[in-house]
C-alpha cells in the first residue's frame, strides 16, 4: 500500500472550475482515445447519497495496453483496461479503478476542491494513520516538467495569458500571489496485494502515472480556460455528450476484441 495526497493549485475559482473539470476531462479523454484505445464511457448519470447530496456517476473502461511498460506487459492480456467507477458531488469526489484482470490491483482516489493554495493540511479529513503514512506532493503546472509526448507549447502555463480572464502567464512562485487561485487535494491509495516482490514497483509506477495525469489535466484546464469560460452546465453537459459519443466511436472497435478474448479464457 503507497499513500500520497497530491495538490495541485490553478488561478481559477472552485465555482469555474466546475465548468473547466467537466471540460478538461471530456476533450482529453476525445484525444486521447485513438486506434482502438482510449477512453470508453460506459455510464453517465445522476445519482444520489444520502450524506453527499446530488451527484454524477460515471463508469468508463480505459484502454492503455500500448501505454504499459515492457516489463508489466508480460504480466497482462494482450487486449487490456482498467475500470474506472466515479461519484462526483462538487466538490468532493470518489473515484475507485480496478482491473477483472488483475482482481487485487486497485486505486481509490478522495478529491475535494478548496479556494486557497494548499494549505489545509487535512482537507479530506483523514484517520491519524492515514495521515501517519501519507506522502506530500505539490505538483505545480507551471514550473514541473511533463513528459515529452504529452508536452505542446500551446499548453504551456508558463508563457500562456488567457484573453478572456486576463490570467497568466504563471512564474516561478505564482502559487504565492495569483488571486484567484484554488487546490485539487487527492488523496491517493494504490494498492497491489499480489506477487510481494514486485508490490512496490507496480505501486511506484502506477503514482508515477497518476501524477503525470493530473499535471496535464490541470495544465490543460488553465491552458483551455478560453474554450470553457462563460459556458453553463448545460452548455458544459452538451459537450460532453457529444465528445462522449465520438470518443466511444473511437474505441468501440476494441469492444468485439475484448469480448472474443473474454469467451477463449472461458473453461
């Protein structure tokens, strides 16, 4: 089990960046999803808790065989995803993913959103032990590098000035004076309960991953702010189901690949 809590900080309020998550996630999810993987939305509703309130859930299957490691690629089938099963009452969300595959692998994320630059030091009120084992990171998008292929300089938090809101471009130290500014706290638990020695290396590589998906998730919702600012959730919502259906499109030829592989496992 590895513990982190990563917080992430943008110059954007927590009320806009309800608009900007929804956003973010759907053109992201629409370029990432190319030849036969990506992102597959199975379900998108609302959905109610009696202690959260009104909600949105959603369940997707992601696509990463091409994306894995040589040395955890042997450990898989060949057609491979991860499930993804999130409750979203903004702005605290549940996000839990597994793998049928792998049925001892999981990742269960806490988020809440907060209007400061990560100082609450027990945002997501943890248990004393949690908090005995968790892991700071601050992850900054203007300042900590990406990895090559995700890089584009139109992304770039550093020189990028938005012309709607005027914010930006972001030094060094911006998180020490931006007004607005708001926190993405994530509280992190990966666990991978199987073959003891390699525990730690799966562990370390799947936060690895996790914290290079939310630099550029952030960074492009900063980058992308003059695309999603003044929309409403309506506006917002139309969005997504329209780049959920292309998305799906993109995807839907691995769906007969990784039923036929399903049937030969069967006894």
């Amino acid at each position: 089990m590895l513990i982190k809590e990563y917080r992430i900080c943008m110059p954007i309020t927590v009320e806009e960046y309800k608009i900007g998550q929804l956003y973010m996630i759907a053109k992201h999810s629409h370029e990432q999803s190319v030849k036969g993987e990506g992102v597959e939305v199975v379900e998108n509703r609302p959905h109610e808790d009696p202690e959260h309130g009104s909600g949105q859930f959603t369940e997707k299957r992601i696509y990463i065989a091409s994306k894995l490691p040589s040395w955890l690629k042997s450990m898989v089938p060949k057609i491979f995803y991860v499930t993804e099963k999130a409750w979203n009452y903004y702005p605290f969300t549940v996000t839990e993913y597994s793998c049928s595959f792998i049925p001892r692998f999981s990742v269960n994320i806490l988020t809440k959103y907060e209007n400061n630059n990560g100082s609450t030091e027990n945002c997501l009120n943890s248990s004393s032990e949690t908090l005995d084992h968790r892991i700071v990171d601050y992850v900054d998008i203007a300042t900590d590098p990406c990895a090559a292929h995700h890089f584009k300089e139109s992304e770039d938090v550093s020189k990028f000035c938005s012309s709607k809101t005027k914010r930006g471009p972001l030094e060094k130290g911006w998180r020490e004076s931006a007004d607005p500014i708001m926190c993405s706290y994530k509280l992190v638990d990966v666990r991978f309960d199987m073959m003891y020695l390699m525990q730690g290396k799966i562990e370390e590589f799947v936060h690895r991953s996790i914290r290079e998906i939310l630099l550029v998730g952030h960074r492009q919702a900063f980058a992308w702010i003059d695309e999603w600012f003044g929309m409403n959730l309506q506006d917002v919502r139309d969005y997504e189901a329209k780049m959920q259906e292309e998305t799906n499109e993109k995807v839907g030829s691995y769906k007969g690949l990784v039923q036929n592989q399903k049937e030969q496992l069967r006894p």
